[in-house]
C-alpha cells in the first residue's frame, strides 16, 4: 500500500499551528460585527469569520494574501445519544 502524497498546501504548513491570539474574528471584533463560526489561518495564524458569516473574514484573508490553509477553530461536536 503506498502512502498518499500530500499536496504543497499541507507542506507548506508542516508542524503545530500557530497559537489563538484572538478571542474572536479579528476583523469583526474591531468593527463591531458578529460571526457564526470561526477560521484560523494556519500560514500566520489569523482568525477570521467563516462564509456563513456577514464578513466573510477569513476567505478575505486567504484573497489578500495567498494564505489558503485553514482550520476550524469550532470546539469538537460531541456526538448525540441515542435513546
């Protein structure tokens, strides 16, 4: 069986990924904006809002500046019991 080659995305971003600094969207929080859910860039470390959101943040980001490896910054779902 051989192993699946990873694509240069992945390379690029070998490692831990950087620490949360944030709170929050960056963006919204300094404009007053809400987010559904949250997007850390893992090239930089940049959190942004997730395209459900009104801003839009993270996918600005990734445009902006090429950066387009993220990571859901959403805590795991537990999963449901079924009773």
């Amino acid at each position: 069986m051989t192993t699946p080659e990873l694509c240069a995305h992945l390379l690029a971003v070998a490692g831990d990924p950087p620490p949360v600094r944030t709170d929050g969207c960056e963006t919204c929080l300094a404009i007053g904006q809400v987010w559904v859910q949250l997007r850390q860039c893992l090239v930089c470390g940049r959190v942004g809002c997730c395209d459900n959101s009104i801003g839009k943040h993270a996918s600005g980001h990734a445009g902006e500046t090429g950066h387009e490896t993220i990571r859901s910054l959403q805590p795991p779902r537990s999963p449901s019991s079924a009773e």
